[in-house]
C-alpha cells in the first residue's frame, strides 16, 4: 500500500511503508498499570488499560486483523478503529486514536463530546492524557499518535506540546482539519517543534464508519421530525 507522507518542511510526498518501531525505540518511561493513572484521567478515559486487549503488542495484534498480517501502521489504526467503533456504539461520532511506544499502546481515547459534556473530550486529547499518565510524563517524545480522522485545531495543538514526533491519521477533515487541510499547526516552523505526518491508513474504513454514523444520525432525526409532525408519541 502506498500513502500520503508528509515530512515536517515538506509537502505531499509519498512514501513506502515505514515501520513503527523505528520511531518508538527512545526507551523513555515505562508502562504502569491504568490504576495508578490519576483519578480524572480514568474519568476521562473509562476503557483504558481494563478488560479488552489492554496493554497489547502491536506485533502480535498485527496477525489479528481480519486473519491477515498487517504492516505496523495498519495495525496500530486498526487499533484506533476499535477505538472508533466504541463511540459509535455510544452514538458519538466515531474517532478514535491510540498512543504508541515501542510498539505497545500506552494510551487510547475515543470521542466521548456527547457522554460527558465536554467539548475537550475528543479522541485524541483522551489518548494523549493517558498516554503522558502511563509514562508519567507530558513530553511524548518517543511515541506515535493514531488517530481515525485528521485531528483538529485543538488537538493539533496538543500534539505539538506534547511534542509528538509521528502523527497517523486515516481520513482528511476538510470542515475542521488543522493538519493539512485547513491549515497546518503540526508543520508551522514559527511554534518550537514539528510533527512528521503520515495520512491515508486505512481511510476508507474510516470514512465509510463515519458516513454510516451521519446517515443513521440524519434518518434519526428525520423519523423524530415526522413523529413530532404527527402528533405520535416519540
Ligand atoms: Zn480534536
């Protein structure tokens, strides 16, 4: 498969496959059990590091996917799909994202604006906060960001203070993108630290869950708006 990379400084190249594991090989932090995570980033992030795949391989979930191997960074967005579909499952919008250092997840977050009323709960502020609790750290720098759509202003800011070096994103956000599509925060060379961008992982999987949630959610409303027109019971 090939994809879409883009280098800090340059622009729309694309480039072959590039493993993982030589970019989380700094040997920074170790991995700690969810329960020593502060109490509001448990909140925050409810599934993390319990039940499910846990602290899982990438190696090993690589053999997972559909019965087939998958290359490193395949495997990892297929994680952050999983993330995704847990949202979905919670009528949220379907984002999901996974922290990755030397090839482990480190910390996972899914959209959850709606459930907890909180316009900061996206995906990968979720993933990113238990990611720096698990290394017991706010400096990310040995680790890779997967997220199912391309994360928006706020999160791209995070990024960059976290000082991420790899961000992977499946589908392009064309209304909120703030990596490349409507601007590009993680490649500005005015802030102190720029972010390599791999994009296209997995897209079509992505934007296909994505276009399911917003038909449902726009048959929902639609049936709601006739029951009320009615005069029917909800
Ligand atoms: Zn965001």
């Amino acid at each position: 498969m090939r994809y879409k990379r883009l280098k800090a400084g340059q622009t729309d190249v694309v480039h072959k496959d590039v493993p993982v594991s030589g970019r989380d090989s700094t040997g920074r932090g170790s991995v700690c059990a969810a329960d020593d995570a502060p109490v509001a980033q448990l909140d925050r992030a409810p599934d993390y590091g319990s039940g499910g795949l846990g602290f899982e391989s990438l190696r090993a979930y690589s053999f997972l996917w559909a019965g087939t191997e998958m290359k490193p960074h395949e495997a990892g967005m297929a994680l952050a799909l999983k993330e995704a579909e847990k949202a979905c499952s919670r009528d949220e919008v379907p984002v999901g994202a996974v922290v990755m250092h030397e090839g482990k997840v480190i910390g996972r977050g899914f959209n959850q604006v709606e459930t907890l009323q909180d316009p900061t709960a996206h995906a990968e502020m979720i993933a990113l906060s238990a990611a720096a609790s698990t290394l017991r750290s706010w400096r990310l720098d040995g680790c890779s960001l997967y997220v199912t759509l391309e994360p928006c202003a706020m999160c791209a800011g995070a990024i960059v203070l976290a000082r991420i070096p790899l961000l992977i994103f499946a589908a392009p956000d064309p209304k909120a993108g703030a990596c490349g599509s409507l601007r590009n925060l993680l490649q500005d060379h005015r802030l102190n630290h720029r972010v390599d961008i791999v994009t296209g992982i997995m897209e079509s999987q992505s934007t296909m869950m994505l276009k399911s949630f917003f038909r449902e959610l726009r048959m929902k409303n639609r049936s709601q708006d006739i029951c009320q027109g009615s005069g029917l019971p909800d």
